[in-house]
C-alpha cells in the first residue's frame, strides 16, 4: 500500500518507521529536515511537500500539533491532490469541533476519513504498540483498522466523526486527575513517616490504585519502572498534558458539562509548564506539590 505520512516529530516519526517496516511504501514530509532524513533511514522516501506526498496515495496519514495545522493541511495540501479512493486518517490530538469540520469537509469532497488520536506515547510509537481511539463511519473504520494495527496494539471505534478526539482527551482528563492525586497522596505519605515502597504496596493492592499508582508511579525506585527513574525525561510531556487539558475544557464549555476536578488539574499543571517543566514527563508534578519533597534514589 502506497502510504503519505505528514508530520514526522517524537511521535509520528515512530509510527512512519512502522508502517515502512511493516512493508507499505511510506512517501513521508515534515517541516524539519533532521525528521526527513531520520524518516529516510527508517525506510520512508522523502516528499518535497505534502501534496507531493499525497499524490497517488492509497491511505494519508496525518500526526500534526494542533487543529489548526490539521485544517490547513487538508484544505491545501490533501483535498484534490490526494486520489478520492484514499483512506485519510488523522492521528493528531486536536479539538473536537475541528476535527468534525475537517471530516465533514473531507466527505463532501468525496474522501472517507477518520479521526484516530493515539495513547501511549513516544516509547509505544517507537514499538507499535499504541492504543488508537477511531471516529468515524462503520466502513472508514474497517479500512482503517489493519493500518493502525500495524501501529498499535488496540484499535477501538469510539463512534461517529469526532468521537476519537473525544475519547482522547476526556480520558487524559482523567490521567492528570489520578496522576495529581497520586502524587499528592505520595508526599503526605512521605509527611506522615510512611516508606514510599509500602505505601505503594498498600495501596497499589487497596481502593486507591489506579493506573498512575501502579504501572506509571511518580516515585523513582517504586513500583515498574517509569520516567520518574530517568529523571522524568521521556514519557508524555506535562506541556502535552497541558494541551489535553485545554482541549478537556474547550470541549467541556461547548457542552455545557461541569469538569471541576479537570479545572483543578489544569490550573496544576499551568503552573507547573509556567515553572519551566514543561519538557518534563508529566508525572513530574510531584516535584511541584511540595518542593522540599525528597524521593528514592535511582533504582541501582
């Protein structure tokens, strides 16, 4: 299958790679030219544009920062450059709104298209093992299934045009909410005298273990390993959990829905990019709920 790939960063690069490996031909472009020649190495042949990367393509696959740059892409570089028989799939994290508009669009030009965000992060891109969250038509979804599988490890229709985006960001809603609680519940633990290790070993077996308690724990040395034992580098940036959390709350205003712990979580993590951790993986808000906080040393 004749594949274009737009936008190549930490995680679309990965999921390109994949895809060459996978056997498709990969026509790939990105802005960057350090992404093209990686994209290059890893099997994909390099396109002087997007719509160069379009042109006779059987499926687009797009992994862009935001709804803005997914609006401009398709209406200048995919829609009547890219053959109407091409599957378009959309992978990017953006607005709801946007991404019903870009896909309304994309059918009355003729095109099936998809919304299909990913979670996971950079190390599951690298590896092919991303949870994919789909929008869209029955039919867009069958054909775009073995695609993202040769990505991910789970491909899930969530429902309708948008319904993917949905998906996305009201469950990383949810992940900041329990990440901040963990951490919290971490440093009082550390306040009260109790060893961070059996408090996990308490909890990660009672009612208060949730994913960012028992296989993303914010302690370095508890628990799996995780990006609290590299310092807090890779893993899923704060300043993207911050993106989500926008996101969360636009979407939340246009439905009129009442997100308070979601509110909380963002103004969180707005100081916390504010403080120059942005770059940092998300978990690394502990650090922030108390700054006299002293953890484990490295695993040995």
């Amino acid at each position: 299958m004749r594949i274009a790939f737009i936008g190549l960063g930490n995680m679309g690069g990965g999921m390109a790679a994949n895809l060459a490996k996978a056997g498709h031909e990969v026509r790939a472009f990105d802005l960057s030219e350090a992404a093209l020649a990686k994209a290059e190495e890893r099997g994909a042949t390099r396109a002087a544009d997007a719509a160069a990367a379009v042109e006779g393509a059987d499926a687009v696959v797009t992994m862009l920062p935001a709804g803005k740059h997914v609006a401009e892409v398709y209406r200048s570089s995919v829609f009547g450059k890219a053959p109407t028989s091409a599957l378009l799939l959309d992978c990017s994290t953006i607005d709801v709104a946007t991404a019903k508009a870009v896909e309304a669009e994309a059918r009355a030009a003729g095109y099936e298209m998809v919304d299909a965000p990913v979670s996971g992060g950079i190390a599951a891109a690298e590896g092919g093992t991303l949870t994919f969250m789909v929008g869209g038509t029955d039919a867009g979804f069958e054909r775009a299934r073995p695609i993202l599988e040769q990505m991910g490890k789970a491909v899930i229709h969530a429902g309708d045009s948008g319904a993917g985006q949905a998906a996305k960001i009201v469950n990383n809603m949810l992940l900041a909410v329990t990440m901040a609680g963990t951490c919290e519940a971490f440093v009082l633990a550390s306040k009260l005298g109790l060893d961070p290790q059996v408090f996990f070993d308490i909890s990660s077996k009672a009612s208060g273990q949730s994913w960012s308690m028992t296989s993303y724990c914010p302690v370095p040395g508890v628990g799996p390993e995780t990006p609290a034992d590299r310092g807090y580098e890779g893993g899923f940036a704060a300043q993207l959990m911050l993106k989500d959390l926008r996101l969360a709350a636009e979407a939340a205003g246009s439905v009129n829905a009442y997100t308070p712990m979601g509110g909380e979580a963002q103004e969180l993590y707005e100081r916390f990019v504010q403080r120059g951790g942005g770059a940092k993986d998300f978990s690394a808000l502990i650090k922030m709920i108390d700054d006299s906080w002293t953890a484990p040393g490295d695993r040995n």
